[in-house]
C-alpha cells in the first residue's frame, strides 16, 4: 500500500510539461505506467474500431443472409411438399380451360349458332326481324364475333328470351341492348341487342 501511495504522490508531482519525449526511459516510473497504459487503450480502442466493428458488420449479413436462405428453403419446402397438390390442381385447370375451349364456336358452327338464337326467339314468342352477323374482331387469344339482333314483342318476352340466350350450351354474352316502340297499334315493341360469341384463336392454325 506503501509504494501504491508513493506511486501516486509522484504522479501527482509529475508535471507534464516537463516531459521530455527522448528521454522517456527516465521517467518516474509512474508516469511510464500512465503512458504504457494509455498506449494499451488506444491499442485496444483501435482494434474494436478497425477490426472488432468490420467483424460485427461482417457477421450482421451473414445473419441477414443465412434468415433469406432459411426462408427461401422453408418456402421450397412448403412448394415441395405441396407438389403433388399443385400437380392435381394444373390438371384440373387444363380441364376447366379445355371445357370453356369447347363452349366456343368454330367458325363451321355459327351458321348452327344463329339457327339456335332464332329458334330461342321463337320459343319465346318474339317476331325475329333479323339476326346480322358483324365482322369479326380478332384479340390475342380469342376471335369475337358481333351479331345484331332486332325482335318484336313484349317485355316479358324479351325477359325469357335473354334468359333462353344466358342458358345456351356454347358462350354468348349479350350487350347493348335498346327497346322502343314497334309503332303498332297493339303497343307491340321492337329491341336492339347486339349478342356476342367467341372462338379460340387456336382453333385458326
């Protein structure tokens, strides 16, 4: 405890701006401990700034990296494990697709087409004043064909014949539909409705 003392006491008479820098092997022996230690943390600080902080950096993306490369294999796993569900599921949409393929006319069967409109309008009670073919409209996938149609009769007619169109086996949608009067005396009407049916482009090669 003595000489602990004493070291302090010569510290404290240790005045720095007598330190002579060439000959600091005669110093007091504490302040060549203070100097040693200093150099010890600057070392150490230095180490932790320049090496210990690159390593923490380092180590942070490779964290970051390995918590994607778990998700990524968790997810591969889940779509692995689920292959066979995926599997069923193309098949049943190749079905659901090849049945809506067939619902589409081929250009042989619009003649077909048209005659089951007629008889549609028919059986509903409408005079069928014409049934037009527009011209066709080609997209990337699908060829739409425009047909106008203009009947006489009554609205309750018009109801079960837009419901007889809706019903049919092959696809039909029906679009901008207009209803004036016939000019009869019996207070007949006439609607103007365009109908359009669809054929699948790969059915032209």
């Amino acid at each position: 405890m003595a000489d602990l003392k004493g070291l302090m006491e010569q510290l404290q008479d240790f005045d720095i701006n007598d330190i002579d820098w060439d000959r600091i092997g005669v110093w007091p022996a504490p302040a060549r401990v203070f100097v040693a230690l200093m150099a010890v943390a600057v070392i150490v600080f230095g180490a932790f700034y320049f090496i210990v902080r690159d390593k923490n950096s380092s180590l942070e993306k490779k964290e970051a990296e390995e918590r994607s490369l778990r998700q990524s294999f968790e997810r591969k796993a889940f779509e692995a494990a689920n292959l066979d569900r995926y599997r069923a599921q193309m098949i049943e949409m190749e079905e659901s697709f090849g049945a809506l393929v067939k619902q589409l006319p081929s250009s042989t069967e619009v003649p077909g087409l048209l005659d089951d409109i007629d008889e549609k309008g028919v059986q509903s009670r409408l005079t069928i004043k014409s049934i037009t073919p527009q011209s066709e409209r080609a997209t990337e996938y699908y060829v739409e064909l425009p047909i106008k149609i203009v009947v006489d009769g009554g609205y309750h007619e018009f109801g079960t014949f837009v419901s007889g169109i809706a019903g049919m086996p092959r696809i039909v949608t029906l679009h901008d539909f207009s209803i004036r009067s016939a000019g009869s005396s019996n207070s007949m009407l006439t609607m103007d409705i365009l109908a359009k049916t669809y054929r699948y482009r790969a059915q032209d090669n």
